[in-house]
C-alpha cells in the first residue's frame, strides 16, 4: 500500500499553505494498492517532533471508516462517509503545522483495516488506535517537514 502527496515528496518541506497559521488545509494525499479485503481506511497525521516542546506526539488530523476504493483525498477535503476526529487543537478535522521550536517532521499514517468503527466524532487519535488493535490489514506512511515562520 502506498500513500503520495502532490504537494510535497517523502521527506519534503510541506508547503506552507498547509500549516496551521496559513490557509490550514489538508494536502492532498493519492492512495494505491489498497488491500482487496479491505473494509475501511484510518488515517492519521501527527507530530512525533512535538515531544520536546510538548510533552507528547501532537496530533493534527485523525480520520477514519474511508471507503477502501478511495484513490485520493483532496486537498482542504476528506472522502464521503469518513469521519474526522479530535485533534490537539481541541477540534475536529485537520489542523495544520505549527511548529514553535524549529523544523518538526510530520508523519502520515495510514491504515487498511478488516472493518468499519464504530466511534463518535469526539474520539481522538488514541481511542483510534485502540478501535483498530488487530484489525490492520497494512500501513503506508509519508514523512513531510515543517518549519516555522
């Protein structure tokens, strides 16, 4: 399974247009090589960087029952039927880069699962990842950078 962005290459600064003090809308993402068995995609965006100055990994976008057919997320959108998640922001949907100490790396999850979730849009990145503990079918990830202002 793979997962792209247009906007930027692994490994790559992410445009800032995309960060939170910006237009602070998701990049768009190109899925491939989704497995058949497949029943729902999650995906998640966080910030393992943030450690330091925040005392934890900050999560910036978690989403999740995306129909397994989906070949891209638009930018500034999510697919029909998905459902966005709280973030560290203390809000639903994407909330961009915000680095306040220096260049941070962001990190692009996403997972094929043998299911759909059944969680409220109030759940955040961990009651997804407890929904999805052994119903991973496979993972893609994409690494983008960051730098502040």
């Amino acid at each position: 399974m793979e997962l792209r962005s247009s906007a930027f290459d692994e490994g790559e600064a992410i445009p800032k247009k995309y960060g939170y003090g910006e237009d602070n809308v998701n990049p768009p993402m190109e899925i491939a090589g989704v497995p058949d068995e497949a029943e729902s995609l999650a995906l998640v965006m966080d910030d393992p960087d943030a450690v330091k100055p925040a005392g934890k990994v900050w999560d910036h976008w978690v989403v999740w029952n995306i129909p397994p057919k989906t070949d891209a997320i638009e930018e500034d959108s999510v697919p029909p039927d998905s459902v966005e998640g709280m973030t560290d922001y203390r809000q639903r949907g994407y909330g961009g880069p915000n680095p306040p100490d220096g260049v941070h790396s962001y990190r692009f999850r996403l997972f094929a699962l043998d299911c759909s979730l059944d969680l409220p849009s109030s759940a955040g990145k961990d009651d997804l990842e407890r929904a999805i503990e052994g119903h991973v079918l496979e993972k893609a990830e994409l690494y983008g950078t960051y730098a502040p202002r």
